[in-house]
C-alpha cells in the first residue's frame, strides 16, 4: 500500500500547527456569515485553514492557491483532499467573511510567530529587519509588549492589504478564467483543434526528417562505396605507373655480335 498523507507530513510541520490552532477556534461566527447556518459545498473550517496556511506560505492568488490544492501534498492533507476552486475561494473570502478571516489569519499568525515556526519579517513587504536576538531585550520587550502586538497588527494588516491587491490584480487579468494549464478560456474545441492541426504538422515535419535522413544515410554509403571504389582504382593506377617509370628508367643489356673470322 502506498503511504499516507498523513505519514508525509513531518510531526512538528507548520501545517500542524496550523491545523490544529483552527481546529480549536471556535467557528460559530464564521458559520453564522453562511446562508443555512453553514451549509456549504464546502466546511468553512476547511476553507479557514486552506486560507491561513497559504497566507503563511505568502501563497496569495486564489487561482494558485487551487493549483496548490490539486497538486501539493502539503494542501491536500489540510483541505482533506478537497479541491475547492478560484471562484469558491474568492467567495468565501469576500466581504461576509474578511473581517473574520483577517482576524483569525492574525490571531495564527501572531501564535507562529511567538513560537518561532515563522518570521514576522519574511511578511514585511518594505524589507524591514527585526532583532535577531530578543533575549537580550527582555525587559524591553515585557515594556513594550503592547506597542510590539500593535506594531505586529499593523504589520499584518498592510500584507492583507497585499494580498487583496494581488488579487484583484488577477481577476483584473483573468476574469472569469482559471490559470492556462487548466484551459480556462472556455475555447476547448478551438484549442482540440488547434492541437490537432499543431500535432499534425509535427508528425509531418518528422516524416520529412526521417526521410531526409535515409536519403542523407543512402547517400553517405554510396559515397562512402565511390570512395572506396576510386580509391582501389587510383591505387592500381599508380602501381601500374611506377612499374612503367622503373621499367623505363632500367637500361637494357647491350648484346655484343661476335666478330667475323
């Protein structure tokens, strides 16, 4: 039997915490925003953590967090093999459900941040740097620690700010459309055909070089046999014309007539 998904995923991942941190919210608001009291395609808690993990993974565009959701291990092991798409995703995070989205994606964020599972300054969308080594400013820090959890806010609320921009940014480029890869400009028998016609020049140019090749490979072996042919034929030639210069170049023996008695 193949492993599970469940075996894959390291024991101490960030998509655990993840999982678990909204496993344990208390998901009666969120279920109050849905038409029904909650009946979806798709469980809004689901949803919920697709969304905060993928934020934290600075995953932003609802059409690749979908792709994530169909092709990586991570996402399918948190959404449970569901595979909502751009549309669902955009709707669940739309205006009924920002606010509360934003504030459990900050209240999660802020959990990874103090347990050391993320950096706060990965998120930063000007490079800001943070103390690597806070140990030493404890007693600044227990001060301030108001003004840090409201500088942190801040902080997070500029990425949603992002994040919602790259968004409309997308469904600025692709409007009711899926990404490429999924055939998302609703022309699948124009596309087939155009394919086919692709597929078929190509089959055609193949033929053509496979074809150019023979005659290349029956022209190479009977030049190759003209080589071979002239060059047994220049050899003999020039055998046959040394032997006629040494010949000619040797001095016959002069007979002596013996003398009249």
């Amino acid at each position: 039997m193949p492993p599970s998904y469940e075996e894959k995923i390291p024991v101490d991942h960030l998509i655990r915490v993840v999982n678990e941190a909204v496993e344990k919210i208390d998901v009666s608001a969120l279920l109050a925003q849905y038409p029904g009291g909650g009946m979806s395609s798709y469980h809004p808690k689901m949803l919920l953590k697709v969304l905060v993990y993928a934020y934290t993974e600075k995953l932003y565009s609802s059409r690749r967090i979908g792709k994530a959701l169909r092709e990586n291990l991570y996402f399918m092991w948190i959404s449970g093999e569901n595979t909502p798409d751009f549309r669902t995703i955009n709707d669940f995070r739309g205006s009924r459900m920002k606010g509360v989205i934003e504030e459990v994606f900050s209240a999660v964020l802020e959990h990874l941040i103090a347990i050391g599972h993320v950096k706060l300054e990965h998120y930063f969308l000007d490079g800001t740097k943070i103390e690597a080594d806070a140990n030493t400013h404890k007693v600044v820090w227990a001060k301030k620690r108001e003004t840090y959890h409201q500088w942190v806010q801040a902080q997070i609320k500029e990425l949603l700010k992002h994040i919602e921009e790259v968004n409309e940014e997308e469904q600025a480029e692709y409007g009711d459309d899926d990404l490429e890869e999924m055939g998302g400009n609703g022309q699948t028998e124009v596309n087939s055909a155009l394919l086919r016609k692709k597929i078929d020049e190509l089959n055609q140019k193949l033929r053509e070089l496979v074809r150019t090749k023979r005659e290349t490979q029956s022209a190479r072996k009977a030049l190759k046999k003209l080589e071979g042919d002239c060059l047994v034929r220049l050899k003999n030639t020039n055998n046959r014309q040394r032997g006629w210069e040494t010949a000619a170049a040797t001095p016959r023996p002069i007979r002596m007539q013996a003398a009249c008695a």
